[in-house]
C-alpha cells in the first residue's frame, strides 16, 4: 500500500472513532483486525479504548 497523506489517515481514523458503536459488529472486527495488524502489542489497548468510548459495543469474549 503506497504511504497514503497522514491527516487523511488521522481523518479516516476519528471518523472511524466517531461512529464506531453505530458500525456493525463484523464491520467493527474488521477495522479492528485490520488495524491491529503487527500490532500485537498495542490489541488489549486499543479494544480497552473503544469499549470505554462505545461501551455497548464492549462484545462477550469468544468462546475458548
């Protein structure tokens, strides 16, 4: 992917944020992972912050 403008990145990404709990849940796992991707050490921070913005989007965990 060619290095796309980052205040068109920072826009996407608050506009993202802002309608986060309205998006549908498979809508949201997909942002979500494709965000997250190589990011393994940053997943538990970012889901703790859209639980805490959105908390009815704050899914059960899968099962085991």
């Amino acid at each position: 992917m060619d290095k796309a403008n980052p205040d068109f990145v920072a826009a996407l990404g608050q506009a993202a944020l802002s309608i986060w709990g309205d998006l549908p849940r498979d809508v949201q796992e997909t942002l979500f992972e494709t965000a997250m991707k190589g990011r393994d050490d940053q997943r538990e921070a970012m889901a703790r912050l859209l639980h805490e913005r959105h908390p009815r989007t704050a899914h059960p965990r899968w099962p085991a």
